[in-house]
C-alpha cells in the first residue's frame, strides 16, 4: 500500500517554505509538482528531481476537468508508491485538488500526509498590513458567478490570470460595490523581489494589463455603500420594519391579510409586461418579490418556516420535475406536459385524475381555470378530436341558451351561459390562444372605441346621454377605422 504526503510551497519566497515541506521533498525520489510556474521552483530544483504535471493544462477543457484529472493521476500512483505531491501556497487553501485527492483517498483506504506551509493569503495580509481577524471570504475567479459576493466583509478574489478575466470580474463586482469603490491587485504577494500593490477605482480594474498573471489577486476592503440588491438586505429591512421600532400597519399584518396583495402585485407583473415597460416591470417584480419576503418573515417569527425553506422547496421541485436537465433522463420533449403533470401526481401522492383537478386553485380567473381544467383531462385523452367538433358544440351551447333565454328560468341560463363559456374556451385551446388574453384584448379595444364615441360627442357639444342609440352606433362603426 502507497502513501500520499502532500506539502505546500508557500506564497513564492523560498524562505516561506516549511521545513517540514522542505524535508518531505527531499527526501522522495518521488515528487510531483501540480505546476512548476512558481518562484519557488527555480531553487527547489538544486536539491529535488521532479515531475511537474503542467501538461493536464494542456489536454483539458477547464479547471475542473483538469483538477480532476490530476486528482485521478495523483491517487492511482498512490495506491502502490510513496509519494510526495507539492502544491502552491497552503495545501488547505483554495487549492482544489487537494480535497478532491483526500476524498478519493479515504475511498480507496490511502494513507494520507498533509504538510503546509505559509499560504498566499497570509503573505497578503501580511503585506497589506490588515489583520485577517477583521474577518474575510476567499473567492476563486473562475466560480464567482455563482459566489456570494457580501460587501460588508473583506475579499480576497484568486486567479486573476489576465485582463479578460480582470474584465469579468469587474463587471460581477459592479453589480454588488459602488463603481468608485476602491480595490487593490496584488501581484506576487510574499515574494519579496516581485510583489507589489496597486490601488484603483472597481470601475479601472481592467485598465493596468500588465498587472495580471498567475501570480495576481484582489483585494476589496469591506463596502461603508450600501447597495441594497440582494434578498438578504430586503430581509434585514422586512426584519425591521416587523420589529418593535418598526412600522405599525407592517406588524399587525398576517397570510391571511396580505393574500389580496400578492394577487394584485400579480396582475400588476402582467401589466408591465404588456406595456412593454422594462423600468416598470423592475418595479412590480419587486413588489412581487417584497410579497414573498413578508410572508417569510411572518413564518419565521412563528416558527414554522423561513425563506430557506421555500428556496428549498422550489429548488428540490424544479430538479424533480426536470429528471432529463438533473438526472440525465431521456424523456420525448413533444410530451413533456403529459411528463410534468406525472410527476406532480407523483409528487403530490395523487392516484387519480381528478385529484388534480380539485388541486387548482379556487381563485384563478374563471377562463384560466376552465383551460387548465381542460388541459389536464386532454393530457389523458379526454378530448374533442378536431376543432370542427369544438364549433358544433359551441353552436350546441348557443341554441341551448337561446331556448332557455324563453323560459326565463335564471338557474338555467345561469348553467347554460357557463357551458356555452366552457366550451368557448375549449375553441381557444384548440386555437391556441389563451382566453383571458383574447377577452382582456377585446375589452381593450372596447374602451378605445367607447372614448372615440364619447370625444366625438363633446365635439358636438352633447353628452352620450343626450345622444340616440342609433347616433352611437354610426361613431362606433367609424371608431373601427381609427
């Protein structure tokens, strides 16, 4: 059985190296270097003999691809040799490979060594003249688009190899720090004949090419600016305003209380974005958005659940309902609905049909709720064969209201003028169009048409209760033109 020490070769000065790292790579015959672009090597080179393992840079796509690869290579030599394998900086920090080396080796039942030396994170604070004790997050460029960037802490950003890099990175950094926040790119941290520091506005950060290499990072001291653009500061403020110094109407507010709000902030999404509205519909989402923190926040003053729990909720429904994006299942994308409201049924223990029905909501809009009503008994094949079908029963529904018109009988028009409803709307599915849309459209141009009326009449110095239905009638047949 082999073994696996792995030592680390400090921030780039050679006298910052371990001497326990220095004692484990002289004494192997057996020693390899994740890269040999380090200061350090230059020197290492009188006393060890090597194998550096730049070449899995050159045959892998990405970082990932390629630290595992190396990860891989280290660990199969590993099971039968003693080795010694030598990283940048501190073994434990943010050196990728190495816990992907442990967790294999814990697999495979291999001895593991970890010997460290001083990491670049400390030759930087060291040379900034900060204490870490302020506190830090360490962030790697290539993974800060999904990192949480938090300004009210320092941060240390890893592998700034180039301008482009530079370039991305600045462009994240601006969505969360005021552009004239002030940053420093730190080159060669710990090398004593190489390092420097260069303070510059977030907005410049890309302007100084020549400061980027494997050997850069950045540091962005914590932000006094507050941004106030993301959840978490929408939180904090809810917190506030439901806390005792906070505001009277927002305390006393329940689930049962805000439930109209929600549904209006809804409508008022749709609005925006039928006008096209970018700046509006920024707005309404927001207040979309302040909905679901403020009910959250009233979960979790009652203890029974917070905004962590819905984030899960919704994150652990959107990857069961998408097996063929999470789960590498093969599923025929022409019958995906069919698929989706499978796995609902699963996912809310269903077992027959009609359960789903009974699950929409009582207090959708009647024409929406008819459609999924429809769609969900069409998914099992329940339903009309071809459109001409549909028209004969919207004629059907027609000539069955008209005869229950003559007998007056409210109830019975009532049930009449829902089916003849119903029908109509089964006609827009097959059309594809959806309902609401259509009718929302048509009472639009109602109301377009009613004004042209109405102008024309104060033009004639009338009101439209001066006018005859008839005088109404000939303005509405010219307001179809306008």
């Amino acid at each position: 059985m082999g073994k696996i020490s792995i030592v680390g070769l400090g921030p780039g000065d050679y006298s910052l190296i371990s001497q326990g790292a220095l004692d484990a790579l002289s004494s192997s015959s057996n020693v390899y270097l994740r890269t040999k672009k380090h200061p350090t090597v230059d020197q290492l080179e009188e006393k060890i003999q090597y194998t550096a393992l730049d070449y899995f840079y050159e045959k892998e796509e990405n970082f990932e691809e390629v630290y595992g690869q190396i990860a891989q290579f280290i660990v199969e030599k590993g099971k039968s040799e003693e080795l010694v394998y030598a990283v940048p900086g501190h073994p434990r920090v943010a050196e990728k490979t190495v816990g992907i080396i442990e967790d294999l080796c814990k697999k495979n039942n291999i001895e593991l060594d970890i010997i460290p030396s001083m990491s670049f994170v400390d030759a930087m604070y060291n040379y900034l003249g900060v204490d870490p004790a302020e506190g830090f997050k360490l962030l790697d460029a290539f993974e800060l688009e999904e990192a949480y960037i938090d300004t009210s802490t320092n941060t240390i950003i890893t592998q700034i190899y180039d301008p482009f890099i530079a370039s991305n990175v600045k462009l994240k950094l601006m969505e969360h720090y005021d552009d004239e926040q002030e940053v420093c790119i730190v080159v060669g941290a710990g090398i004593k004949e190489l390092e420097s520091k260069t303070y510059v506005k977030l907005y410049e950060l890309d302007r100084h090419p020549n400061l980027f290499s494997y050997l850069t990072s950045l540091y962005i001291p914590k932000s006094d600016k507050k941004l106030y653009n993301t959840v978490h500061d929408l939180q904090n403020i809810m917190k506030k305003l439901r806390g005792p110094s906070g505001c009277e109407w927002d305390a006393k507010q329940t689930h049962e209380s805000l439930k109209k709000y929600l549904i209006e902030e809804a409508y008022e999404v749709g609005q925006a974005i039928d006008n096209d509205d970018i700046d509006e519909l920024i707005e309404e989402l927001g207040d979309v958005l302040l909905q679901v923190i403020f009910h959250c926040q009233i979960g979790e003053e009652e203890g029974y659940f917070n905004l962590g729990d819905v984030s899960s909720s919704i994150c652990n429904k959107l990857i069961y309902r998408h097996p063929h994006v999470f789960q590498n299942v093969d599923i025929d994308m022409n019958k995906f609905d069919k698929t989706w409201e499978e796995l609902k049924k699963k996912e809310k223990g269903e077992t027959t049909i009609t359960e789903g029905l009974q699950r929409i909501p009582q207090f959708l809009p009647a024409l929406t709720k008819a459609e999924k009503i429809q769609h969900k008994a069409a998914l099992v094949g329940f339903d009309w064969d071809n459109i001409e079908d549909v028209c004969k029963k919207v004629e059907e529904e027609y000539k069955e209201l008209l005869d229950e018109c003559k007998s007056r009988n409210i109830k019975y028009i009532k049930e009449e003028l829902g089916d003849l409803l119903f029908s109509i709307v089964n006609l827009a599915r097959f059309l594809q169009v959806d309902p609401e849309e259509a009718l929302n459209l048509t009472s639009k141009k109602f109301i377009k048409r009613f004004k042209f009326i109405e102008d024309n009449a104060k033009a004639m110095n009338k009101t439209l209760e001066d006018m005859t239905l008839d005088e109404m009638d000939k303005l509405w047949e010219k307001a179809k033109f306008q």
